[in-house]
C-alpha cells in the first residue's frame, strides 16, 4: 500500500507547533547545561527551602527570570512530596524556554507569512539544542524584543513598550536596542506617542526592577562598578551586576572590544540611524547591526546569545533576500564548536582577542580562540552583508575562485592561530586579523548583490 | 484542531510520568549551602580591618543552629611575631606559627549581617582574608513545607492565569492558522 506523501503546503501552524513541542518537551527532562540548571535549581532552593533572598545570586540579569524560576519551582516542590526527581525539575524549568520557543515561531510566522521561516525556526537544532536541551532562557528576551517590534509595526506602542520592558527585565542586551525603537517611534507615531511609549517602558522597567530598590538589595544593582570588594558564592558565580554587563563590564583595562570598537561604532551607528531608520526593514537592520556588533565585541560571548539574532535574521532573509543562509549556518556550526569547548576557559570572542591572547586561562584555548576567530569573522561578514556593503566588493568573479579563497583564509587563520597561540610572535595575529579576516568577510561579496 | 491538543496532551503526559518515576540521581549535593566573601590582603603594621556587607541575615536569625563559619586567612606570619584576630570585635584567636594559610572556626553568634574581621600585628604580610559560610540544609526546617497551603494556591493561581494566557494565545494563533 502507497503511503501518501505530505505536502509542505499543506502542513498548518499548528501542527509544526504540535510536533515542535513534542521534541522539545521529550528531550528536555533528560538534558541540561552543566552549571546553569543547576543554579537555577539552586535558587529555588534556597528561596524555598531556606528563605534566603534570592536576588543577589542573579543580580547580573534583571528580576523577569528569577520569577520564572520561582513561578516554576512550587510545580516541583508539590510533585517532590510524592517523588523528588531531578529529570522532572529539568523539565519544568524549561517549560517557560520551550513555550518561548514556539511563541516566538508564531511572531515569526506573523511577521514573514512563510512556513519555511517558522519551520527553520521551530525545527533548528540550535534552537532546540540551546532551549530545550541546555536549559538557556535567552529565548525569553528574544521573544519579548520580538513583540516590540511586531506591536510597534501594528501601531500598538503601548504594548510594544510593555515587551521590551520585560525584554530588559530579561536580559541587557535589549537595552542597546532601545535608542532604535525610539527613533523608529519618532518617525512613525509621532513626538506625543513617543513619549508615552518612552514613559510606560520606564514605569514598567521602574516595577520590574523594583526588588533591586529595596535597601537590602539595592548596591547589588552596582556591586562591581563602584569597585566594591569581590563576593563570590558556591554553585552561582554572580559577583557582577545587571549595571556592570550593561557597559559590559567596563572595568576591566583590557576590554579594548568595548572601548575602541564597540562604543565609537555604536556612536556611528546611532547617529547614522536617526535619518537611516524609517521603516520596519531598517529598524530590523539596525536591531541585527548592534546584535552582530555585540557578538565581535562583547568581552563574555557565550554561544547562546546567537539566539538572540536568529529571529532578526529570519525576517531579514525572508523579505529582503540579503543575508546567505551560508553566513548564518556557518555562525551556526562556530557556535556549535563553541558550545563543546564551553568549559575550556573564558568565552572571549572578538577580532582583537589574539593580540591578548595570553590573557585568557584554560586548557584548550587554541580551539576556543580558534572557533571564536572564526565565529567573529562570520559575524563580520554578516554584518557586512547586512550593511550594504559587500555588494560593491568582487574579489574575484568567479564563485569558485571566492570559495576557494575563502577555504584557504580560514584554513591558514586557523592553522596559524592554534600553532603559534600564546606565542610572541605578535606578527601572527596581526597577519590573520590584518589579511586572512579581511579575505574571509570580502569572499561572500558579489554573490550577495 | 482536537486532534492536535489531543497528541500535545498525550506525548507530555506520557514524558512528565517518565520524568517522575525514572531513576536520576541529584545534580547537587543537597547537604550543603555554602557562600564566602572574599577581601584583599594587607601589609599590617599596627591594626587592619575588613568590614563585609553583603551577608544574608537569615544566617544568624532562624538558619543560625544549621550555619558553620570558618575564615581563611592566608599570608606567612613572619617568624617570632604574632597576630590577633578579631571578629565585631570579639576576639577569636592569636597566631604565632608562621604559615602559608590559617583557617579558624567562627562562632555564630560572633558575626552578624555586618561582620567587621580585625587582626592586629606589628609585621603581617596578609594576602586575603575569606568568610566561608556553610548550611547544612537538611538540619533546617524547610520553609515550604510548613506552608505547604500557601504554595498549593499560589499554584493554582498560576495556572489559572496561565490558562486563560493559554487561551488568549491560541485566538492569536488562529487567523493565522486559517491564512497558512
């Protein structure tokens, strides 16, 4: 008997949502991140067990998620009279992540129309891999980020600040994004909406933020910028604060990513976009312009944040045709490889990296510096793309003649990096970071016009 | 549609019994809850002082019985001089013997949520000083289950709000569903 074949076409939302929550759900009891889950385990323990004030352990991400975990925690608790198990616990701290997940499918779908989007999205093993298997919640803000920009398209600017408010409660990196939805505001409702928009997210984040305002929570919103003493804690590493990632840990000397290219191209970018930001595609451009120049210059990039982009990417891709799906699988794969040297020592990621690579501690950094050399330079690339400014390049004319350059750049940066890592030999780095990084990002130019 | 939630219901049923009944073991050891505070060395000449902040007050109030204190000192002592130390001004103990690290037992009720660490010498080339503050939880009367009824409404609060959140979603979803 022929069974019949099914039809993309035919296949509703629904049913991808359906089968998207049913992997995720069956692989998450039996997965977790390392030291993560366990310390979101830690915090409803002490909250619970032990009424110890939580916050401070999480004071480097704003409150939204230490509520998810506690809103989480009692489903445990109740099921742990009868039967403590810990795969259960994986479980139900991940329930908030996958719905993320599927919620965010559906904006995307919203957004693009196209199914194709929604599956790449629900079905992508990165995804999947980052939420439902390790436990990572950066999904969450995503999301909300994503709603503020779908509201704001809608004219719903009310709503859409209530989400990116949530967003920050979230995680900072929304922060960034903020000037970029008030510009498009300005352009598009108007002096009067804005500023209502710019008052509802501010009473909104005042609230969320509340519990940092108690007096015995309040220098932990701080703690590490006024240069308090350090404070460390078994099982949770929290001896930084929301205020300390937010100008990414701006006291570290050597954090030249920040100074020297982050700030001046985030300066350029901003003042650029107040003529540059008029419609949705420019808005989403910009919002994927900071994300990329967050991922080559953040000084703690961990392999999750790429979340973050992904959706942007998505939309990007589907209307306009100008990011290759080559660029974004190989961010992709550079940050799979991350995410298996994840406990090989920092996570530093950045084109200035190797100039100071002997700052960096652990037992395989070669392979870590290596896969963040190569996730930077695809990061570029894509940033390039997404400018504009790869489609005047040609390098060469044929297709063949680019990827084989490409092959070889990557190949020797690589080699060269691995080899002569932590060496004096300050001419490699320069020579990777001054030629082969050039020729990798120039290699996608012309087939992107 | 039915069909669907029927499937979504099924599956999560049958994986939420999975994780409940199969075996696991804990991810990590329940017995204890450990904070330390760690502060910079001094060269003392004379009187030098540590004064720590951040220290949770449930650790001297109800978690007080379960809750051990050590500090750590490390530095050598230089040979044939001493050092005194001092906890909120208690005195806990004098040093003589020159060594690299020192870790003294700290009476409870000698540290409070402000906990100030003295030492007094005339020559002490002290590199860090650390308050490691243990509980051993299963000592301790868990919070949640005197009050359990509290944690059973507050869930059922939650997933009444949840489903009608559910519900508000799913009309969300549909038009689109009816364009795909």
């Amino acid at each position: 008997m022929r069974v019949p074949a099914i039809k993309f076409s035919k296949v509703t939302l629904g049913y991808m949502l359906a089968i998207a929550w049913v992997v995720s759900i069956a692989l998450s009891p039996f997965f977790r991140h390392p030291s993560d889950v366990p310390t979101w385990k830690f915090l409803g323990e002490i909250t619970f067990n032990l009424r110890i004030n939580p916050l401070p352990y999480t004071s480097f991400y704003g409150s939204c998620w230490l509520f998810t975990i506690l809103s989480s925690y009692p489903t445990y608790l109740i099921v742990s009279l009868f039967r403590a198990s810990d795969l259960f616990l994986n479980l139900i701290l991940k329930v908030p992540i996958i719905v993320g997940d599927l919620i965010v499918g559906v904006v995307l779908f919203k957004f693009t129309k196209s199914k194709l989007v929604t599956a790449m999205w629900l079905f992508n093993p990165f995804v999947i891999f980052v939420s439902a298997i390790q436990g990572q919640f950066d999904v969450l803000p995503t999301l909300f980020v994503l709603l503020a920009t779908y509201f704001l398209l809608q004219r719903k600017n009310l709503a859409s600040a209530v989400s990116l408010a949530i967003g920050i409660g979230f995680k900072i990196f929304p922060v960034f994004l903020l000037p970029f939805f008030i510009i498009f505001s300005l352009k598009n409702l108007g002096r009067k909406a804005t500023l209502k928009y710019v008052i509802v997210l501010v009473a909104v984040v005042a609230v969320l933020f509340a519990p940092f305002f108690l007096p015995q929570n309040f220098k932990y919103l701080f703690e590490g910028l006024s240069d308090l003493p350090q404070r460390s804690v078994a099982y949770v590493g929290s001896s930084v604060s929301y205020i300390e990632y937010l100008t990414l840990q701006l006291h570290f000397l050597s954090n030249y990513n920040f100074l020297y290219v982050f700030i001046p191209l985030y300066l350029a970018l901003f003042f650029v976009s107040k003529k540059f930001v008029k419609d949705f595609n420019t808005l989403n451009l910009s919002i994927i312009v900071v994300l990329l120049l967050l991922f080559v210059t953040y000084n703690t990039m961990h392999p999750q944040f790429l979340i973050w982009i992904l959706p942007f990417l998505f939309i990007e891709y589907e209307r306009n045709k100008r990011v290759p799906v080559v660029l974004v699988s190989a961010l992709w794969i550079w940050m799979l490889v991350w995410i298996f040297s994840w406990n090989l020592g920092s996570w530093v990621v950045g084109p200035l990296e190797p100039f100071f690579a002997n700052a960096s501690t652990g037992a395989n950094n070669q392979l870590l510096l290596v896969s963040s050399m190569n996730f930077s330079a695809y990061a570029f690339a894509c940033l390039a793309s997404v400018t504009g400014l790869l489609r005047r390049v040609k390098l060469a004319s044929s297709k063949r003649v680019r990827y084989l350059i490409l092959s070889v750049s990557t190949l020797l940066m690589d080699l060269l990096l691995y080899l002569f890592y932590g060496s004096s030999m300050i001419f490699i780095p320069v020579l990777c970071f001054g030629l082969f990084f050039p020729l990798i990002v120039l290699s996608f130019g012309e087939g992107n016009s | 549609m039915r069909h669907k939630i029927l499937l979504v219901v099924a599956v999560t049923a049958i994986i939420v019994a999975l994780s409940i009944v199969l075996p696991s073991k804990p991810d990590l050891p329940t017995n204890q809850g450990m904070t330390h505070f760690t502060r910079n060395g001094k060269n003392i000449n004379g009187t030098a002082t540590w004064t720590i902040t951040e220290i949770d007050p449930a650790y001297f109030s109800y978690l007080s019985n379960a809750t051990t204190i050590k500090l750590t000192i490390t530095g050598n002592l230089t040979n044939s001089q001493q050092g005194s130390v001092y906890i909120n001004n208690y005195f806990l103990e004098t040093l003589k013997v020159s060594q690299s690290v020192y870790v003294l037992n700290v009476p409870v009720e000698f540290c409070s949520s402000t906990t100030t660490i003295k030492i007094t010498s005339q020559e002490w080339d002290v590199k860090s000083v650390d308050l490691l503050i243990s509980v051993d939880i299963p000592q301790v009367p868990t919070w949640w289950k005197q009050n359990l009824w509290i944690i059973a409404l507050g869930l059922l609060v939650e997933i009444l709000i949840m489903g009608v959140s559910a519900r508000k979603v799913l009309k969300w979803i549909e038009p689109s569903e009816n364009t795909s």
